[in-house]
C-alpha cells in the first residue's frame, strides 16, 4: 500500500488506517500475510523527520534517485567508482530496511519533484537502463521499477527546467478511451505510446537477479578509478557496468562456479540455449570480462539461473 503525500497526515491517524487493513488473499499469499506499506514523503523543516514515520513502514527514499543520477552523469564530479560505499552511511540516506528507492516516478518525470535536468527517465533508455540495473543489482533497500506511457515534451528553462506538456495523459481513442497496450514479440511494448520499461529486458532480467541473489553481499569489487566497475553478489551473480569512453577488458573474480553464463542483460536462457552474449568461468571462478562502451546496454550480467 502506497501512503501519498504522509508528512501531510499525523503519525497516528496513518497507524490507526494501517491497523484496520485486512490480510492479504490466503489464496495467493501466506496466511495471515500484511501489506507492504510504504510512505510518499519529502522532509519539510526539522519536526517533521522520515523517522515518524518508518515504524508505519518503509518510506520513499527520494535521495537515491538523485544520487544515483548525479553518479552517472557524472555530475559534481561523481564517478561510478564512487558507489562502492553506496548506502545509508556517507550518502546520507535512510537505513536499508526502511527505504523504497527508484530510478523515477511519474512527479520526477514531469519536473514537479527532482530536476528536470537531473533525472533519469525513459527519454534516455541507455542511461535509465545502467542506473536501474544498479539499484537492482545493489542490496539497498526495496527497489520499485517505473512503467511509463509517451508524451511528447516540450522543455523550457525557467528558473529551472519545466515541461509545458507536463499534463498530457495517457494514450486515447477520439473518444477519450485510453487505448490498449501494443505488445511486440519481444515482450516490449509499442512505444509510441507506452513506454513500459519494466518489460526491457534488461530491466526485467535484472530483477530476476535480484530475487536470486537475496540478502548475499557485495564481494569481488571492482573499478577502474573512474566509471568502470564490476562486483558479485555473493557466489551466486556477477555484474559489470561500463559508463566510461573505452571498453572494459580484464580478468576478475566472479565467486560463480565453473561453466558457461548466459548474459542476461543481451538476452536470456530459453529453452537452455542462450540469446544472448556468453561468458566462461573457469574452475577457480574468474572470468576475462570484456563490456564495451558502444554497445547499445554496455553492462553485462549473469547469475547461478543462466549456467548453460
């Protein structure tokens, strides 16, 4: 469950609505399973503090989106090297267990919160893609992937950026009916129209890695000093981004068993043949990993699920 908009309601009105929700459906859940509950809020002056409200459940952690996005566009002069402390301590966000993060909402995307400038959104798919796959590789907090329809823009620089088709709705009919999702073969959708970024591959294989690798830490990191880095999730799932002006080539630690990896960020396993590009492990579980910066997604990405 979604709370908009909390700072505006008192602590304990939120907990009296939030103490009279069902159980979720026995059918499709756990019994006596509750809603995840999480906060829309934004700090405005120091008595109105996140901590109010985390014990009412997770709350939107607003500062990831930005951070993220000033890391890889480089910005104030951020590099990706920089995320191999990303999280609560240095970076000034909520503690893992209390946060929701996101790459962008439907507010970040219109300019009415964030920077226009800033923000990461399907208007630049290669950017959106590499920021997403982090935030779903890096075991912070609940990550929520945004789906999203096309309007056109029209950006203009006030005192800040704005988007003066900001108010565009959905996709309709002459008669105001919004219009139905196009699916392509690929699972994507016409994106004319709707942009659905949670059926990209790369971002629905990224969160299959997610559920894979669960709570397993962050080990055989590496970086080039500067906007190429790699690392595993435990033995179970390895990860390189290439946000730089030269390929990635080295030789690394996976932490993954011997064998054959499909990539899941260029295709997927179907049927055990792969779609995609591959990678060997050898039996000490290093891997020659090269990523290079042109291709259309310059990462790649497999887990334990995608040995052929």
């Amino acid at each position: 469950m979604w709370s908009d908009v909390s700072q505006y309601q008192w602590p304990q009105d939120l907990r009296n609505i939030i103490a009279r929700l069902h159980t979720l459906n026995g059918t499709y859940f756990p019994a006596n399973s509750r809603p995840l509950v999480y906060h829309e809020y934004e700090e405005h002056g120091p008595n109105i503090k996140a901590s109010k409200y985390t014990p009412l459940g997770r709350v939107i952690e607003f500062k990831n989106h930005d951070n993220l996005a000033r890391v890889f566009r480089g910005l104030n002069g951020h590099r990706l090297s920089d995320l191999r402390d990303y999280g609560p301590k240095g970076w000034g966000m909520l503690a893992t267990e209390d946060a929701v993060v996101m790459v962008d909402n439907h507010d970040l995307q219109r300019g009415y919160a964030g920077d226009l400038n800033v923000t990461v959104t399907f208007y630049e798919p290669r950017l959106l893609k590499m920021t997403t796959a982090f935030m779903l590789a890096w075991p912070y907090a609940v990550p929520r992937v945004m789906s999203s329809y096309y309007w056109p823009r029209k950006l203009e620089v006030w005192d800040r950026y704005v988007d003066r088709n900001s108010d565009t709705g959905p996709p309709h009919d002459s008669g105001d009916r919004i219009v139905d999702v196009k699916r392509n073969p690929d699972l994507s959708c016409d994106t004319s129209q709707w942009i659905c970024e949670h059926r990209w591959r790369p971002i629905y294989n990224m969160v299959r890695f997610r559920n894979i690798v669960g709570s397993e830490p962050v080990v055989q990191w590496w970086d080039n000093t500067n906007n190429q880095i790699a690392f595993s999730r435990g033995n179970k799932a390895f990860i390189a981004i290439n946000n730089d002006v030269k390929s990635i080539e080295m030789t690394n630690s996976t932490g993954l068993p011997g064998g054959t990896y499909c990539d899941i960020i260029s295709g997927g396993l179907i049927d055990g043949m792969c779609t995609g590009r591959t990678l060997t492990v050898d039996s000490e579980g290093t891997a020659h990993i090269f990523v290079d910066n042109t291709w259309e997604d310059p990462m790649i990405a497999f887990h334990i699920n995608a040995k052929i």
